[in-house]
C-alpha cells in the first residue's frame, strides 16, 4: 500500500513536470518526462509541424522511420483501439484518460 502510494505520487511528480516543462525545448530530463514530450513532439504533425530529431529526447523517437511513421498516424488522426476502447466504454469519453 505505501509502495503504491509513493509510485502514484512520483508519478504525477513527474507528469507535472512534464506538462509542466513541455514547451521549454528541453531534452533533458527523467526517462518518463522525456517520453511524455518525444510523444507530444511527434504529435504535431496533426497541426503540420513534423519535429526535427535534434529537437527530441529519447534515440528511439529520432529514428527517421520513427518520425514518419508517427507523421503520418497524427496527420491521419489514428487512435489506437486500445484508447478507443476507454472513450467509448460507459463513463470513458476523453476526459477519462485524463483520471
């Protein structure tokens, strides 16, 4: 109980700051943050803006096939049936990711 407690605080420690710290073009930062902002970058061709890799954390979200891949799914609007899922199950909708 204690340990679970810890980990939901150190989580929203670290989504804070991520949220938080999102536009500041940092790269730097806590595995879980760098992850959170390398999936806001490549989200942004949703609103025509392809990120340049220098400009993301993690070697994994520089990867050039990475990029246009993720591109494409956000330009095209893709959700993942797994998040699909929670917003149309009875009390989901968008807001419910956000609990």
């Amino acid at each position: 109980m204690v340990q679970d407690t810890i980990r939901i605080y150190a989580g929203r420690q670290l989504s804070g700051a991520a949220c938080t710290d999102h536009t500041k073009g940092q790269t730097a930062a806590d595995i879980t943050i760098q992850t959170c902002w390398d999936a806001d970058g490549l989200d942004l061709a949703r609103v025509g803006i392809v990120r340049e890799s220098a400009r993301l954390c993690t070697i994994a979200a520089r990867d050039p096939d990475l990029i246009r891949w993720a591109s494409a799914c956000s330009r095209d609007g893709y959700v993942p049936a797994i998040v699909q899922q929670v917003w149309e199950s009875p009390g989901g909708g968008r807001a419910a990711v956000l609990r």
